[in-house]
C-alpha cells in the first residue's frame, strides 16, 4: 500500500489512529515505516475535518471514486441506515454534474478478436471482521483499487493485441453484498461497512470510471456490458444498481450495448461459441449452487437450456460465479465450465468452511479464425 492509501484508510477508519505502526503495518500488510509517516500526518489533522462535519453527530461512513475526485458520505450515529428509494437514485445521478457523450470510433481491423473480462462476487459493502481466521481488508478503496488493477491489464492487452473487434465485460451476480445488511433470500446477516445507499453509489461510479476509460481509450469498436442480476447476495438490489448505469449509460454512451439477465442462465453469441452465463445460485429456488466440477446433471441441465434456446449446435462455454474459486474443468467434448474468482477474495465465512483465498478475475480472447481460446487468470492482490 502506498503512503495516501494508509492514510486514507486512516482517515475513513480513524479508531485505527490509538493503534501502533506495527498493528497497523499488519492488518494493512504494508510497510512500517510508511505506517509511521501516514499516523504522524493524519494526527496532526486539526480536528479531523474528514470525519466529521459541523454536527458532532454526522462522522464519515464512506468515500468513493466518481472518475474525476474522491467523495464523501456522512451518516448520523443515532440513525439506521435507510432503504433505497427513487429520489436516492435521482441524487445519485445529479452528483455527475454536466453529461459528457462518448461515442466509439470503429476502424475495420486486420484480426477480428474479442475480449472478455469475467468478474464475478464483488461483494461491494461486505467487510471482513476483526475476528476473521485471515486478517484481511476489503472496503469501497479496495475494490476501486482492484478494478484499476483490472483496467490496467486490460490496457496491457490492448498493447500486445492491438485494438478488439469487441470487449465483453461480464459481471457474474453478487455484485452487491446484501441489502439492509441481508442477503436479499432474507435470514443471513452479514457483516458490512456500506449501507445502501452509500454502497450503490459506489457501484455506480466506479463503474461508470471503468467504462468511460475503455471509451476514452479507443481501445474497441463494440463495448457490451452484461450483468447477470439473479443471485443470491445482491437480487434485485444488483437489479436497480444495473438499471441505473443502463438508463444513464443510455444517454452518455450511445453506442454500448447493456445486457441486464434476469434468468437464472443467460447467454451471449461471440462468433461460432455460444458462453452460458450464470452466479451459480439464484435470488429464490435453488437449493444447491452448481459445484466446482461439473457432474452429470449439471451437464444435463445446460443442455436442456441449450436445446430450449436453439444453440446446442454451437461450441458451450459455461462460465459461473459464486464460489469465489477460479478452476477450468474441460472434461466433457461438448462445453467447457469455468468457475470465475471473486473480486472481492475470501469472506470469513469461506475462511472457515474452505481456506483463504487470492481475489482475480478472469481474461479470455477469443479470435474468430481459430477455435482456441486464451485464457488468463488476473490476480488482484
């Protein structure tokens, strides 16, 4: 971490100003001696002016990304977090200001490729107790770091590969964590640092960083953003979330194409391969996720799907979510099935029932001229 990171957290987390530079230096995992410079600056902070306002009652909840400044949300310590409503949506988007258009330049390319970009369990909100096997942080800052771990990759890509016939960014379901600090099943608290509002707001802009840098970039003739929005952790939730990028990206990005699921299984066509999309668990009836190796009857399941919906004579790719573990199982000629990682890594649930786990996401590059597929897991922390 760098020294404004440490700070930062310092600032949204100011509890942490009585600990030691060697407590902070191990929860954070980063140098002393940077820990010891961020802890003389922040203390010096006269009345620590980013915590609190003119009300002794309003203390800093949360900041966030907007693609051009850090913000900042204050929440009243005797107040419970609100539910979401349409006028909160409405403030959400008046915080972008003026509304620039970005439009794509296509340029007829040589080699036709596509590249995918599978993220899947962001969890934005989820935080990981004190108590947790691993001593781990995941937070608003975090995520914002880990997706511009993501872009920076995929601006690698672009180098090697030149521009892409087509970027595909797929989001996996739970990309929200819960909403009033439940899964949205009901039943299952979870712990978070997020309340609503604050944790759609952060959906909301860093997505939107994300895919005007990608516009901004030139890096692509087609931009297709696909959400798969029937999961078990954000539900309708991530539904509202991925509504509101659509209706604003509909305005200021008139050439990208949004694809919101919300089925079960979805698919998306590129070239002769038809990729099967789901989170693995749904908002309602299943009662087992899909496994991490496909069996028999998962494999019967998709081809059902597949026959119902006219493209079993295609190539199946079956790419999923939920388990926040990254495994390729090619084991049957008709489709192959891939677990996608999570953004977010390893809650303290999967610490205790599973092991700790590395957040990724995962990069596929797909030509139109050959049947291979180059697969490459991205790590992010």
């Amino acid at each position: 971490m760098t020294i404004n990171q440490i700070e930062d957290f310092l600032r949204t987390k100011p509890g942490y100003l009585k600990k030691g530079a060697g407590v902070l230096a191990q929860l954070l995992e980063a140098d002393i001696y940077k820990c010891k410079k961020a802890l003389k600056k922040v203390k010096k902070e006269v009345s620590f002016p980013k915590e609190k306002t003119q009300s002794e009652n309003l203390v800093l909840k949360s900041r966030w990304f907007n693609g051009k400044e850090w913000c900042e949300s204050f929440t009243n310590v005797h107040t419970d977090p609100e539910p979401l409503t349409k006028d909160d949506w409405v403030d959400i988007i008046k915080e972008i200001g003026t509304l620039d258009t970005i439009e794509l330049k296509y340029e007829v390319l040589d080699n036709t490729k596509t590249l995918i970009i599978w993220t899947a369990d962001k969890h934005i909100g989820a935080s990981i107790p004190s108590d947790a096997l691993y001593k781990k942080q995941y937070d608003q800052h975090i995520f914002h770091n880990r997706m511009q771990v993501i872009m920076g990759k995929l601006l690698k890509y672009n180098e090697i590969h030149g521009k892409f016939d087509e970027i595909v960014v797929v989001d996996l379901g739970d990309s929200l964590d819960g909403f009033n600090g439940l899964t949205t099943r009901g039943g299952h608290h979870l712990p978070q640092n997020l309340n609503n509002k604050e944790a759609a707001r952060v959906h909301f802009f860093t997505h939107k960083w994300f895919f005007e840098t990608i516009l901004e970039k030139n890096i692509t003739n087609k931009l297709t953003i696909v959400n798969i929005t029937n999961d078990n952790h954000s539900g309708d939730f991530g539904w509202h979330a991925c509504f509101g990028l659509e209706q604003y990206g509909s305005v200021a990005w008139p050439d990208v194409k949004f694809i919101n699921i919300e089925e079960f299984i979805g698919h998306y066509i590129i070239y002769d391969r038809a990729f099967i999309l789901t989170h693995g668990k749904d908002k309602k009836n299943r009662n087992r996720g899909f496994p991490m190796k496909i069996s028999a009857d998962i494999e019967s399941f998709i081809m059902d799907y597949a026959i119902d919906r006219k493209i079993a004579n295609l190539q199946l790719h079956v790419r999923k979510g939920d388990l926040h573990m990254a495994d390729l199982d090619c084991s049957r000629k008709k489709m192959t099935y891939f677990n996608i990682g999570s953004v977010f890594g390893s809650s303290d649930w999967i610490m205790d029932n599973f092991s700790d786990g590395r957040a990724s996401c995962l990069f596929e590059l797909v030509e139109e001229t050959t049947n291979d597929i180059d697969a490459k897991i991205v790590w992010l922390d």
